[in-house]
C-alpha cells in the first residue's frame, strides 16, 4: 500500500522585470526564478534568490478550481473540481506549470504539494502573497508524511479513458497508485486491483468513467476505504504515512471563493492523538473527535484552503 512520494515545495516562476523586486519583497516572496533570458538582469537584484528556469519539458496545469455545472436530475448546480492530481499521479516525474490568479496561486502551491509534484506556479501580482503565506505554511511542514496509502491498484494504459477514471478517483477521494498489470489473481499490495478492459471492469463500462468510477467504489466497498469525507463535494482528501501513523491531508478547491464548514472526516484505524495544521488557522481544533477499534472520526470546524492532521498512535 505504499509508494515513495518526495516532498517538494513548489517554486515560483516570475516574467516580470526586476523593478518589480519591491513588489516581491513586500509580498514575503524570497526565492523566484526566471526565463534563462532574464537570469542576468535579475541576478543583481539584491534581496532575492534568483535561478533560471528551464521550461522546455513543463506540463501545463489547470488552474485549479471548482466548476458549477448544472445538475440534470434538479435545478440546483452540481460542483466539478478542477485538480491536477491524478495527473501529477500519472505522471510523478515530469514537472508541472501553474498560471494562475490572485488566491488561486496558494491553492496551485497547495495542490502540487499534497500530490508530491514538482510545480512551478505563475501568478499575477495579486497572488504573490497568497503565494508566499502557502509556502511559508508548507514549509513548517517539515518533511514527515511522504509515503502515500493506496487502496486502489490502477493499471494506466496511457488513454484519456483512463486519464479520466483517474481523474473521477481523484475527485471521490479513492486512494490509488498506479501499478503493472496483475499476474493471475496475485494482489500486488492493495485491496483492489483495477484494469480497464478486463473480466471485472468492461471497456464498455469504462465508456462512462462516471459509472466506472461507481463500479470501482462498489467493489472497494466503502468499509474498507482508508479516508472517507463528509458534508463537502469539493474537498480532496489524500493519506500519507508518518511513524506510528498517518497523515491526513485536506484540499479545499473552492478555497480561492469560500471556506467549508463542518468537514466531517473518517480515517480507518485506531490513532487517539492527533495534531492539526490548517493553513490561515492557526488556532483551529478538531471536534468531536473519536477514535474506535476501527476508525478514527474527527470534525475539521473550518477549512480554509489545505489542512493536515497527523494521526497517531
């Protein structure tokens, strides 16, 4: 259930002249780098830590957000996230640009962070300080919780079919990493093994990646899924591993908009201490915290932007 996932803190790619150095300053911004074109003009700028980035191999991000999509079965309007997660996923070494707006950039940071990606991320001026506080909060971090837990084995056969169950994963925070296809029934270290196209997940299914994704979920079971998230359809959760626990980790997409209130949260297993960091919240504690022979279930009151919660024994 386990894969190596480094921990990276995003960096951030800034295309402006260096009179705008003040600017960075003032928004906390210490370290940027720069096209291979602007390296030299900026390196005497004083203040600042410069390096030059290469952009030839970047994966071009979404900017990271919630959409309101109309629901079909009423008139109220159905939220899609926007995540670049199960591309990170997908793709654990390549290197991944962010352009974004205002807060936007703290949740690109954020994102690339709980997925383990290597991200530059390109703001406007409004979100170099949202930029800046993020990193901040990131770093304090420290570099515990690396180790992602998957309950879902996902054979990637390079489709957008795929890409998009992925995605859909991603989204229903069911906990997948991606694996060579099983020999026979072997279960290669998760509780599921999942190949599109085979005897128990049809390509004709697989058509709808929302009902592949419902099928998936159904045949995992939800007693067995590790993390479970209650009262918010645009919170994306992941786990990590820490000594003597798990680290649970909490991305609000609408953050750049609006907080979530009363995020419920159920983690599989027994860990009756716990620690919360929640960024722009230093003082928040968890509620109605609970921790059975089976599960641990706890109340995040506000969720700004990202939380983390180490959980332990």
């Amino acid at each position: 259930m386990l894969l190596f996932l480094a921990a990276v803190l995003p960096g951030l790619f800034w295309d402006g002249p260096p009179d705008t150095a003040p600017a960075l300053r003032e928004a906390g911004i210490r370290r940027i780098q720069v096209s291979a074109a602007q390296a030299a003009a900026w390196n005497a700028t004083d203040g600042l830590s410069i390096q030059a980035a290469d952009l030839r191999n970047t994966v071009t991000a979404l900017a990271p957000t919630v959409l309101y999509r109309p629901n079909q079965a009423s008139a109220t309007r159905a939220p899609w996230v926007v995540t670049n997660g199960w591309r990170i996923l997908r793709n654990p070494q390549g290197r991944f640009l962010y352009e974004v707006k205002g807060p936007q950039a703290a949740l690109a940071a954020a994102e690339a962070f709980c997925f383990g990606g290597d991200a530059l991320v390109h703001p406007d001026r409004a979100g170099l300080k949202p930029f800046a506080e993020m990193i901040d909060f990131l770093r304090g971090l420290g570099e515990a919780g690396n180790t992602p837990v998957a309950d879902i084995g996902f054979v990637d056969d390079g489709t957008a079919t795929a890409g998009e169950v992925m995605n859909l994963m991603v989204r229903d925070n069911l906990l997948f990493k991606l694996i060579s296809p099983p020999q026979g029934k072997q279960n290669p270290g998760v509780k599921l093994a999942v190949e599109l196209g085979s005897r128990n997940f049809p390509l004709e299914d697989a058509k709808n990646p929302d009902m592949m994704a419902h099928e998936i979920r159904a045949k995992l079971t939800d007693e067995r899924r590790s993390i479970r998230i209650y009262g918010s359809a645009v919170v994306v959760a992941r786990l990590t591993v820490l000594p003597g626990g798990v680290r649970v980790h909490v991305l609000n997409y609408a953050g750049a908009e609006r907080r979530v209130d009363g995020l419920r949260v159920r983690v599989l297993g027994q860990y009756p201490k716990h620690r919360l960091a929640a960024a722009g919240s230093p003082q928040e504690e968890l509620l109605d915290y609970s921790a059975d022979a089976d599960a641990t279930e706890f109340t995040l009151p506000e969720l700004k932007t990202y939380a983390v919660i180490d959980l332990s024994r």
